[in-house]
C-alpha cells in the first residue's frame, strides 16, 4: 500500500481518537451514587409488598422500600401492586383459585372481606423466579409503619396506586394516606410516586413539603411493553413529551422513569433543572453495575443485593 | 423522453446525495451516554444506533450540507482547509442542529475526506429544547465524533 495512504490513514485515525478519549462521558460514574430502592420490599426474596418482604428487607439492612397503595372500600390503605386481586398471585382464603377473566376489585372489598377471604403470594411469581413463597394476607400501611420504628434511616417510597378507573378518587387517596403518615409521625424520609397526575397534585395540594415523582411511562396491564416503551422514545425523541415538561405537568418534585427509556443525557438535564429521579426496574447484575454510575436519586431493583452501590 | 428528460434534470440537480454516517456528528450522545448502556440493555442501545443513523445531502450553495437523522436534522457548512486530490482533503465545520426544526444545538470541528470515507471530530453545545418546552437555559458540551460512507460528491469539484 502507498506509503503517504498510510501515513493519512493513521492520522485519520489519531483524528478520531481524541474524542473518543476525551469523551466515553457515558463511563463516569456521577458523582453520588443512587439510594438503592428494593422493589416492593424486594420482591426478588419474598412475595411482592408482603409481611415477610418487609421484614426481609429491613433485617438485610436495605437502604430504601417501595411499596404500592391501594384502598378498600372502608379506606383502610393496604398494599398491594395491582388495584384489584392478581389472580397469577391469589387465591381465595379456602386455596381455591381467583377467577381468571373477572375483576375483584379491592375498593369493592372492605379490609375485614379483604384478610378474610383472599390470600397472596403463596403462588411462586414467574417475574421473581427464586423468590421464596409465602401465603399471607394483605399488609396494611399502618402495619408497615409500624415494622419502620427502629429503622429511622430507610427511606419510604409509597408508590400510590390510584387511577379513575379502579380505585378511589385521588383526594380521598391522599387524605386517609397523609392522615396516616403524618398520625405515625416517622423520622424517616419518604416520597410519593405516581402515574397519573392528578394523584400527585391532590398530595401535593394537600401537603405541599411532600416529595413527589411522576411514574413515566404508564404501561397499562395487558400492554406491550415493548410497543408502549417505543412509543414513548419516539414520541421523547421528536420533542412531543419532555421530561421537565412531564414532571412541570403534573407538579411533581421529579421523576421515575422506566430503564427501557431512559437516556443518562436526559436525567443529567433534569437533575440540571433541580428535579429529583427515579428509574425503575433494573434487576439484572449487569444493568445495575452501570445504572449505578448514573446521575439518578433513587435506583428500583427487586434484586439490591445485586447491585454494587448497596 | 420523459425519462430522457428526468434523468438530465437529476444530473444537474444541486441537491446529490453525500454520504451516510453511521456516527452522527449531531447526536455526541450516542457514543458518550449509549454505548455504555450496551451491557445493560442491548435492544435499547440498538435501538438508539438506528435512531442517529444520518444521511446527507449537498445543497445548491457550495459546501453547505443537510443532514437527517431520526434524532437530530441539521445544517452543516463544510469550508477547506488543506484541499487534497478529487476535492478531499481537511476542512472545517460549523453546523446547527434541530429536532423537527425546533434549533437545539450548534457544532464546530475539523472533517477529514478521503476516498468514500469522512471523518469528523469536533464539539456540541446542545440544550435540551424542544417544541414541547423550547428552553435555551442549560447546556451540555460533548466532542463529538462522525463517521460516513459516500460519495462525497459536496467535496468533489464541480
């Protein structure tokens, strides 16, 4: 080969390379590490938002819990992801199975129907496989306030469930819930999550110190995620939906966004603007290692062992 | 005679296709917040490689390109520095950035032409406007890198 090609060639490449090596900001790690938040008490050890969970993750020394919040009909806050009874995770109180194509709701349930009639978690969950089973009945919050005294550094994220279809209205939702956090009077630090943003403003109205975050993207039950998830890169990628804009909407004090959509570029720029965020749900080793460099408040995992910034 | 006619308004057309680049110059993020999310998630790192795959074309005023990718459309003003054979050679640039018009960012640095290849290193100033909030407020700065395959037709002499 020509010799002067060569020579071209190489300083091409030399041309290349500074920025390369000036660049790789992807590879920093932030300058804090994120508070590892175990998903729904850790659900990658014990049934999700369950007694043994709870316990669980408290005794393992973990530094945050979400945990998800639904009313019944007599507006007793129990825990519970879905707003009516996961028929993949219950059963009725006898062992006999939920019906597959019916709705039970829980806000059609008072709390006394819900423990007396239904159980969960004594059905291996195949989103969590290795997680021990334990048949249970639902935790109330009071009860998970009271597991708190003794832990006052945890931090709480109560990951309130409330939509318009299937739950009590939003106000009713943040009356009886801050009514009971501020009853427990807790050291303990504690936000509040949300998809909807009415849900957020009535807490925000009603207590405005309350941190709060807005859930992005909503995957609706029965939703392809991977459909939903693009649909929201593109719809994020063209400048319909911003973040900032996301959080200013719902008059949030952050947001909690989904890995699959995430960008390190765009929680640097809300971090910027002086909003707090959350992403959700890392669980794979590899994930976590480099979710932990990232400029975020809160990492969500099922897995914190996994997770090198524990 | 129409074809005969279409084809003779195509070659003179001021509007040619340049190159695509594979690394686009208006998307730094890719390479810097991206890349290292290989491990974690490969579809999504896949699926952001689509997303700021960029073609260019020339336009009629000599050294002027426009670039389109999903991520980012943008113009790019190409000025030589040190001209090599066939209208390659080093040459400077300076370029805007847009999401679906909506300006965004800017961009300087030095391209290199060789052959079907164009190199470019550089660096972006971009904001996180957009039309759902335009906000020139913050900032961030990162080198950028380009990597093409063309024709380069835009360098060649006309």
């Amino acid at each position: 080969m020509d010799r002067s090609l060569i020579q071209r060639w190489r300083s091409a490449l030399a041309l290349l390379l500074v920025p390369v090596a000036l660049g790789g900001c992807g590879f920093i790690p932030a300058e804090d590490a994120p508070t590892l938040v175990s998903h729904r008490a850790a659900a990658g050890r014990f049934p999700e938002n369950s007694r043994s969970a709870i316990r669980a993750a408290l005794d393992a020394g973990d530094a945050a819990l979400e945990v998800d919040v639904v009313l019944t009909r007599d507006q007793v806050p129990v825990l519970s992801h879905d707003a009516w009874l996961d028929a993949e995770l219950c059963t009725r109180a006898d062992g006999s199975a939920l019906p597959a194509d019916e709705k039970i709701r829980i806000m059609d349930l008072t709390y006394l129907e819900l423990i007396n009639g239904y159980r969960c978690g004594g059905i291996e969950d195949p989103e969590t496989p290795g997680a021990e089973v334990v048949e249970d009945t639902h935790v109330t919050l009071a009860e998970l306030l009271i597991e708190l005294i003794g832990h006052p550094e945890v931090t709480l994220q109560l990951d309130i469930k409330q939509d318009p279809e299937d739950t009590l209205d939003a106000n009713t939702y943040a009356a009886v819930i801050l009514g009971h956090w501020n009853l427990a009077n807790l050291p303990n630090p504690m936000y509040v999550t949300a998809i909807f943003p009415e849900t957020l403003r009535a807490f925000e109205g009603r207590q405005p110190e309350i941190t709060t975050l807005r859930i992005w993207p909503n995957f609706p039950p029965g939703s392809n995620s991977t459909l939903v998830g693009l649909g929201n890169e593109f719809t994020r990628m063209f400048g319909f939906q911003e973040l900032v804009q996301l959080i200013e909407e719902a008059e949030a004090d952050g947001i909690a966004i989904a890995y699959q959509v995430a960008d390190r570029g765009a929680m640097e720029v809300v971090r910027q603007a002086g909003y707090q965020t959350a992403l959700w749900t890392a669980n794979s080793e590899a994930a976590l290692e480099v979710f932990c460099t990232w400029p975020i408040d809160y990492l969500i995992t099922d897995y914190p062992e996994r997770a090198p910034c524990r | 005679m129409l074809a005969l006619l279409g084809s003779s308004m195509l070659a003179s057309a001021p509007v040619q296709f340049d190159r695509i680049d594979i690394l686009n110059e208006q998307v730094p993020t890719f390479l810097h917040y991206d890349v290292p999310t290989t491990k974690a998630y490969p579809l999504g790192t896949a699926m952001r490689f689509v997303e700021q795959l960029n073609v260019s074309f020339t336009l009629p005023v000599r050294g002027l390109y426009a670039n389109a990718s999903l991520r980012s459309q943008g113009l790019t003003y190409e000025g030589t520095l040190l001209p090599g054979a066939n209208g390659r050679g080093l040459f400077w640039m300076a370029g805007i950035s847009t999401r679906l018009l909506m300006p965004y960012g800017a961009q300087v640095g030095l391209a290199y032409r060789v052959g079907f290849v164009r190199l470019s290193v550089g660096v972006q100033a971009a904001s996180g406007s957009t039309w759902a909030r335009p906000n020139w407020n913050q900032w961030q700065v990162l080198p950028t890198v380009g990597l093409g395959f063309g024709p380069n037709v835009g360098a060649a002499p006309r």
